[in-house]
C-alpha cells in the first residue's frame, strides 16, 4: 500500500557524539559539549569484561546528570540475543534516557522485541529507540525495519548507519568519497523518509583529518542525512556546519514563505519568485528550514 510519508516533530541531531560509558572522564566531560546528541556507549566501546562496570558508572552519571540543558540523551546497548543485552535494558530503566540505540538489527522483531519488553517494564512513556543499521541483512530489510517506527504507532525515531560493521561483513572497500557504499547509503535515507525517520551518517575514522571529515560531512548532508554520528569532540564543529542552516538558505527560506504568505498569492499553489517558479512543496521544505534555524538558536541559549 503507498503511503504519503509524515514527518515526525522536527528535532535537532547535527551532530550525535558517542562516548563509551567506561570513560569516566568522557561522562564527565560529556555535558559541556556543544554536540545535539550524546550516545553513551555500552557496545562496541567497552570490552565484555567491562560490560557490568560501564553499566554502573553510566547509571552514576545520570544519577546526578542536569537534565535541562540542550543535549538529548541516548543510550546503544548490546544485542540482545548475547550476555549483556537484557542487563544493558535493565540499566536503561535506570536511567531513562531519551532514547535506545540498538546495535546490529537485522529484522523488524529486533525493534519489536525491545519496544515490547520496554512497555512490558511499565516504561510506556519511557526511551524511543533508535536503530543501529551495519549489517547485510538489515541492509535488505530496511523498509520493514523502518514501518515499526512511530509513523506506525512505533517507538523508533531514527536510523544510524554502522559503515564499519557494514564493511566488515560485506568486505566493501573503505575509500575516500564512499563510491561503493554510496547506493547503499542512499537506500537507508529513502526507507528512513519513507516512514518519517530521522536518519544520521555514519562515523569518520580518522578524527585528526579535518579535511576528510568536510568532505564526508558534507557529502552526508546532499545525501539528505540529518547529521553525523562522531567519536571525537573536535568534530563537532564541523559536523554542527555541515548540518547546520546558513544564512543564505535561511534568507532563501524567508523569502519562499512570505512570497506565499503575501495577500496577492493567496491560494495559488505556485508564485514566481526572482525569476523562477516556486511551489507550495518548497514553502513546506522552507518551513522546516526555518524552524530548524529556530531551534539552533534555542540550542545556543541553552547552552
């Protein structure tokens, strides 16, 4: 059956930090970053003998974490179908954060199953989930992966895409520009809008190359990626840019919604606008512009 896809509330993930929740330091330090989103990392950043430490430091940290500022809050857990998932679930109603990031989900019973368990424990209001996509399998069931989210009734709010986990399995080569992985990325963007999800590139290995990390930056935003996931604190900049508004698109923005706001224009699905033709789609696409502009600057307030 075709859909006409619905947009969620629009919300700011520019750039999505991941700290390992072993790294007291980096918890601490965590909250005086000028990221849009922290993911506390109970996976792959923490070695299994680990596992049960990095639960209690986490559950410490956000025993005395100031919840008002700007920072939405999530938490990636282990897969569930090993030693750690369900302990990592556990602390995660500990915690309460914003949102659940799942690791290696493959089908659409991963999302479910967490959903479930979470409503199960009395946490219907509680986390959203987020879900990590890295595997071949996932790859090939992302629209039915994508339909459990909140366009459906669902909890899940966004894809990640895990290109190093994707290019482990498959053996697909890691290049400059991402030439081979490119259609592959393009299809996560597609299922993720298909159903009203927000959807973040993957990392950037090498965070002492500024230049590499523009470039992909960039190549993630006219992808139509919502921001970038980042390992490193000195990315953050350069992924808030990339992802951000500029002037010039929010001065484009503003005068796209007052030439169809303008009494003169009043009804028409389509004005001219310095010497093209501008429709009602682009003033829909200019409203998010611009409340996505309102919300950085909110972001700037609170921090």
């Amino acid at each position: 059956m075709n859909r006409t896809p619905h947009h969620h509330p629009l919300a700011l993930r520019r750039s999505v930090l991941s700290v390992p929740a072993i790294n007291t330091r980096a918890l601490a330090k965590s909250a005086t970053l000028d990221c849009d989103t922290i993911i506390f990392d109970l996976e792959d950043s923490v070695l299994p003998e680990k596992k049960a430490e990095a639960r209690a430091a986490l559950v410490a940290h956000f025993q005395g974490l100031d919840r008002s500022g700007a920072h939405e809050y999530v938490i990636r857990i282990n897969p569930l179908d090993g030693p750690d998932g369900a302990l990592d679930l556990e602390a995660v109603l500990d915690c309460m954060p914003d949102a659940v990031l799942l690791s290696k989900v493959s089908t659409p019973q991963d999302v479910l199953t967490v959903a479930d368990w979470l409503s199960e424990a009395g946490a219907d209001e509680g986390p959203r989930l987020w879900a990590m996509v890295e595997t071949a399998a996932g790859l090939l069931n992302l629209a039915e992966i994508a339909e459990t989210g909140r366009t459906h009734g669902g909890r899940l709010d966004c894809f990640v895409v895990g290109l190093n986990d994707l290019r482990k399995e498959t053996g697909i080569a890691d290049i400059p520009g991402r030439p081979f992985l490119v259609p592959l990325l393009l299809q996560v963007v597609v299922a993720a809008r298909a159903s009203g999800l927000d959807v973040i590139d993957a990392v950037f290995n090498d965070f002492s190359d500024t230049d590499g990390l523009e470039a992909e930056a960039r190549q993630g935003r006219q992808m139509g990626f919502d921001g970038k996931m980042l390992i490193h604190p000195t990315q953050i900049a350069i992924a808030n840019e990339a992802f951000g508004v500029t002037e010039a698109e929010a001065a484009e923005a503003l005068a796209i919604v007052a030439a169809f706001d303008a009494p003169e224009n009043a009804g028409k699905a389509v004005v001219e606008l310095a010497g093209r033709m501008v429709e009602k789609l682009h003033a829909e696409q200019a409203g998010r512009v611009l409340a996505k502009a309102d919300l950085i600057n909110e972001r700037k307030k609170k921090a």
